[in-house]
C-alpha cells in the first residue's frame, strides 16, 4: 500500500487501480490480463473495476474537490506540483518509455518521443493556471461586474490505448491546474503508464483523492464513470461511436462534455508545393503509430498535373515501409489488439475487392513474432472520394490518394467526409494557403507541413463528427472551468 510499489507477482506485473492515493485492487478481486501487441503474451495484469469501484473513485475524488486543499490552493501552488511531475516523469523516461511501448506495441522511439511531449504538458500546464484570469464587465451605474474562472468539480477522463500518457496528459494538466479532481479510465488494452503517472503525481505533492485511476472494460467502468451522478465533467478521446455512447450516458446528469472523436483527415497537395518537402511528411502523417493517431492523414488530395509524381513517390517509400517489434524499432510496430487486426484487414479487404487500385503495400519483418498483431502498410490511388476506404476512418497504416483538378474541387474532396479534425494544404501560393485553410473545416491546419497530434500549445479538436470542445494550449483550461459570474451593486 501507499506509494512504495512491488508489483512482481507469479503471473507477471500485477498493477493496481489507485483511489485515494493508495493502490487498492477492484472489490470483486477480478483482473484482465496485459499482453504486448508485439508477441501477444501476457506481461502484466490490471484490476477489472466495476460500478462499485468507480464509485469509490469518484467519491474520493468528490472529497477531495469539496474537503480542499487542492480546489481552494492557490493557482501557482498547484502549479507548482505539475512542474513537480514532469520533472518526475523526465526522470522516470526510460521506465514510462519502455512500459507505453511494450503495452501498446509502438516503437520504442515513439514512446521515448511521448515521454518528452507528456512532461511539456505538465511543463506547459504548470506554467498556466496561474495567467488565466476573468474579466471586468462594464455594467449598470452603482455595480460591479466581475467574472472569475472555476473549476467544475470531479472530472471524469476516458483515455484511448493509441498515445495513453500523452493524452492522460492533456487531460490532466489542463483539470488539474483549473482546481478539479480527477477520475481517470484508461483503455482496457493500455493503462499501465497511467497508474504509474497518477503515482508518479502523489510522489510530486498532488494530494490524496485528486487524482485516481480506475482500470477496467468501457462497458463497465467507462460506462459507470460517464453516468455517475457525482462526475460533474466528462473529458473523452476516443472513437466516435463511443463517444455517442458516453455522451448519451453524461446526459443522464446533464454534465458538459469535451469529445475528441476520429478524424478522415486531408492533406491537400498543390502542383506548385515543395514535393521533396512534402513526401516524408505525407507518409510519415499516417504511419506514426502505425496509423493509430485520430488526426493522422489518411487522405492525400493531388492536384491531377503532378498526380503520377506524388503517387509514385508514395508507393515507392510505402514498398520500403517494415512493420515489426516495438524494440526492434522499424518503421511502425504493430496494431494494438487482434480485434483491431481484423478490423484494418477487413477493410482494405474490401477496398481490394471493390477494384480500389492498390499501389504498394509495405511488408512485416520477417523475424517478427508470430502471435504479434502486424499489418503491412497498405497505400490505395485514384480513389474516388465516396468510397468508404476514403469516407471511413481505419485506425491503421491505410492511405487513400485521391486526384482533384482545382482549388474548389480540392476544398469540396477534403470537406466531403463526416469529419473535421486535421487538415494539411502544400503550395507556394500565399493567397491561397490562405483561402484554403480558411475554407477547409478542420480543427487544425498545417500550411506545408503536418503534426499528427503535435503541439501541447496549439488548441486541438474537431468540427463535425470529430467532436466538440478543444483541449491543448490555453484553450483547454477554459473547457477545464465554468464562469462564475459575480454582480456587486455598491449604490
Ligand atoms: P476501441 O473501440 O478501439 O476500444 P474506444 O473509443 O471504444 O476505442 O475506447 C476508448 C476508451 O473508451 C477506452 O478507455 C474504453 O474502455 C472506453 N469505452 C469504451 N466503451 C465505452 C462506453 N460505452 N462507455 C464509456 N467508456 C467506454
């Protein structure tokens, strides 16, 4: 118990749910096995929470919202605990590196690259709370108006199995330095850094019952979280249907909502870019994390003149592309569960059999495990824009290439999807980077250059089905808090 940790057990590493600042086991004693994507083997245990588990979560977590210190500390003081976390985490990289990537199978060099991104956000985050402020409001004769920015109360965060730290991050930096507590779901199939994280959090002087973690299935434990009476905000990155579901079940209680849902994002290339500069971004934008990133690209739009170029250029570095171990460290590790597998397969199945032109595939090392979830890159051209391989988001290494004739068609491609997370525009015309990133409905948009993901500074979320409210940067910590109006009348 308490932070002292020995987790080595029989069966492999036996991780706990942490409430209250201890490491408790879920009531019914019940656990769900860990495997590496990389070898499928099971390394690790996590507790199956259920309904009676997340209640004990959030009612910690209500506590300490209501019982202080940390709501009622002052802003720089518990600023000052996160810049305490993220110089723990740095000196923990090696350790939280090496476990995000055995448990979610990316290359190790893409968790080492998580490591640094999560510590900036406790770094950012650290820094922030103390320059939010409200405003003074002109009102009638004889009154004061003033606005201050409170917290809302038990923040519940449902965390996805693709980027777990730097997401938990995202999340828990921008509640935390607003003064809420925290409930925190990881994704069944990766949730050993956020327990490390949260005791890496108490270590750094987060107090008891702000930040806990329960481990355990959507259906149940993400279920329960996002319908608890006691949650007053639900934060959720994730796919879309869940998110519906989450939504749905927050509603009960008529709590707000931030969604971080899937993406189909474009990037739109110009006969007049930079082509050498563009191609290793244009790959690189979908083959990060194997293609498990919500704002990765995964539609290329080419101005028709230089279509045969871009087309071959891509083919050319996807038939080099090797998936393998995430300690081998190739180009891409493997898919995150079996399911998953599957699922990418059966649609670039599909798009094989509608006559989609498949223009290279990538391979699997030859060495790599047998019973590891690998999928070799597949790249598809002259795809039209209404066919479900260019319409449906894939979570995986899938791009659809796409040729359009002029500016509007390019606009009308790129904004003809049920999304609108990310978009990329290459040309050298001012005017019309302009006009294009202005017209393309998406969250963010790179002009000659793309961040699947990238900047803890930079506001980050969707239009349309790619959900609502905005994390990253400052925006967050306005979604992280509620005005409080208050009206002096003095006479
Ligand atoms: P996937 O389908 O690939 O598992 P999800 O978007 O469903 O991706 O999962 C993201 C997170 O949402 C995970 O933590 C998962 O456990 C959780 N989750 C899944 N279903 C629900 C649900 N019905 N209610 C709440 N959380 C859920």
């Amino acid at each position: 118990m308490g932070t002292h940790i020995s987790r080595t057990v029989a069966e492999g590493l036996a991780f706990m749910n942490f409430i209250g600042g201890r490491q408790v086991d879920s009531a019914s004693g019940r656990r769900i096995d860990v495997a590496s994507p990389s070898d499928g083997r099971v390394f690790a245990s996590i507790p199956e929470s259920a309904a009676e588990d997340v209640d004990r979560a959030v009612r910690s977590a209500a506590r300490a919202f209501e019982e202080g210190p940390w709501s009622r500390m002052p802003a720089v003081e518990r600023g000052r605990c996160l810049t305490r976390l993220g110089l723990l985490i740095e000196k923990h990289g090696d350790e939280l590196a090496a476990l995000e990537s055995r448990d979610t199978g990316k290359p190790i060099r893409q968790g080492r690259a998580d490591v640094v991104a999560t510590m900036r956000y406790y770094e950012f985050y650290g820094g922030a709370g103390d320059k939010i402020h409200g405003d003074t409001i002109p009102f009638l004769p004889g009154y004061t108006a003033l606005t201050l920015r409170e917290p809302h109360g038990v923040v519940a965060g449902i965390i996805p199995w693709n980027y777990p730290m730097q997401i938990l991050a995202r999340v828990a930096g921008a509640a935390l330095a607003m003064g809420n507590t925290l409930v925190v779901k990881p994704a069944e199939d990766a949730s050993l850094t956020t327990i490390r994280i949260a005791e890496l959090a108490h270590e750094a002087g987060v107090p008891e019952g702000v930040f806990n973690v329960i481990t355990g299935y959507g259906r149940d434990a993400g279920a329960a979280l996002s319908a608890h009476p006691a949650v007053d905000y639900v934060t959720f990155t994730g796919s879309t249907l869940t998110g519906t579901a989450i939504q749905q079940a927050a509603a009960v209680n008529n709590r707000g909502v931030t969604m971080e849902l899937g993406g189909k994002s474009p990037q739109i290339v110009f006969s007049d870019a930079d082509l050498d500069a563009a191609m290793p971004v244009l790959v690189n934008a979908i083959i990060q994390n194997g293609g498990q990133t919500c704002s990765a690209g995964s539609r290329i739009l080419v101005q028709r003149e230089v279509y045969a170029t871009v087309a071959a250029g891509l083919a050319e570095r996807f038939s080099k592309l090797v998936a393998g171990p995430h300690d081998a460290d190739l180009d891409l590790g493997p898919l995150i569960n079996r399911r998953q597998q599957e699922r990418v397969a059966g649609m670039v199945a599909a798009a094989e059999e509608a006559g989609i032109e498949a223009l290279a595939r990538g391979s699997v090392a030859a060495d790599a495990p047998s019973g590891g979830y690998y999928f070799a890159p597949a790249l598809f051209g002259s795809v039209d824009p209404a066919k479900a391989i260019a319409q449906e988001e894939v979570f995986g290494p899938v791009l659809a290439v796409t040729p359009f004739d002029d500016e509007a068609d390019a606009i009308r491609i790129a904004n003809g999807t049920d999304f609108g997370l990310v978009a990329g525009v290459w040309t050298r015309d001012g005017g019309r980077q302009h006009r294009v990133a202005k017209r393309v409905r998406a969250g963010q948009v790179f002009v000659n250059g793309y961040g699947a993901g990238g900047g803890i500074e930079l506001p980050f979320g969707g239009f349309k089905k790619s959900g609502h409210g905005r994390e990253k940067g400052f925006e967050a910590l306005y979604d992280m808090s509620a005005t409080k109006t208050i009206v002096f009348n003095h006479g």
